[in-house]
C-alpha cells in the first residue's frame, strides 16, 4: 500500500511567498545587527582619514621622525581596527547594552522649541563672528544657549557669557597662538 501527498489548500507553493519569507529574514538580521551599520561608518571614516593622510603634502623641512602624517595615520588605523573589532563581536552576538541610567522618558515628543533657538543662536554666532569677532559673538553664543536651555537669570547670565567668551579668547589667541577675530575690540583686547 503506497501513500500518495494529498494536496491540501495551504500546502500548494505560492511563486512569491519564499521570497518574501527571504526578504523578511534579511530584514530581521539586519536588525538584530543594527549595531553593524557603526562598524560601516567607522570603517569609512578609517578609510577617509587614511586617504586624507596619503594625499596629503608635506614640505621636505617638515619631515622628521613625527611629522603631519603621523597622527591621521594612528587615527585612520584605529578606526580600521575598532571597526572590524566591532563587527566580529557583533557577528559572535555581542550587543550593546540598553541605557539604564537616564531618567528619559522615551514617549514624551521632542522639544522642538529648545532645538530651534539652539539652532538660531548656532547659526546667528556663525554669522557674528565676523563682523563682530570671537569675544561678542562667543558671548552671544554662551547667553543664547543658556537662555534656549531654560536659564532666566537675566543679570548673571550675560556676564557669565562674557567672561567665558573672554577666557576662550585669551586662551586660544594669546597662550595656543590660535588666532581669532578680535572685531571692533581688536585694540582694546
């Protein structure tokens, strides 16, 4: 006695139904493994800063046993190596580990109002400090982004902005030789 497959009504293989069963599997992969696309991104960042580094001119004076190249080289070659470190512990199933320490609560909407002024402040330094240089527009910068995050402190605030605005200045332009716009207080700084 020979048993023959009785065909049933679900039994029957739709044409597309395996490739959409693939195409589910690929897509839950990659999510289980989303922490991959960090491995990609520092790959490329690897990749740009070593071709940065290769094409990068160097004055015969300047060369020596640590010249320009040195530290773009280390960089690149630590992102490279970070990279594929990443990857072969997520492959091997390592996961990040989900924040536990932060009093966030992930179902209240963003605060669209503070991201704006912080983004005008950003932009209206970026456009100052020409015109009016680093110490006035750093101390904009310093007072609006206080202000955007929620201090009121009308009379502190400014001259905490300034001072800092000022230190920054001094700090960069007189003591690492980084030299910033001075603007209309160029000679009296």
């Amino acid at each position: 006695m020979t048993t023959e497959p009785t065909d049933t009504p679900g039994s029957a293989a739709q044409p597309g139904a395996e490739a959409v069963q693939e195409e589910r599997t690929a897509l839950s992969w990659l999510r289980e493994h989303s922490e991959l696309g960090v491995c990609v991104l520092l790959f490329a960042l690897g990749l740009l800063v070593l071709t940065d580094a290769f094409t990068m001119s160097v004055d015969v004076a300047q060369r020596g046993p640590v010249g320009p190249r040195t530290v773009p080289f280390v960089i690149g070659g630590l992102f490279l190596l970070i990279s594929v470190l990443l990857a072969g512990d997520v492959l091997r199933g390592g996961r990040g580990e989900a924040e536990g320490g932060e009093d966030v609560d992930l179902d209240e909407p963003a605060d669209w109002r503070t991201v704006l002024l912080l983004t005008g402040v950003f932009l209206g330094a970026a456009v100052l400090i020409g015109p009016l240089g680093f110490p006035i527009a750093g101390a904009l910068l310093f007072w609006g982004s206080a202000y955007a995050l929620g201090s009121r402190h009308h009379g502190r605030d400014p001259l905490i902005a300034a001072g800092i605005s000022l230190a920054t200045y001094f700090v960069f332009d007189n003591l690492l030789g980084v030299p910033l716009p001075g603007g209309p207080l160029m000679g009296v700084l």
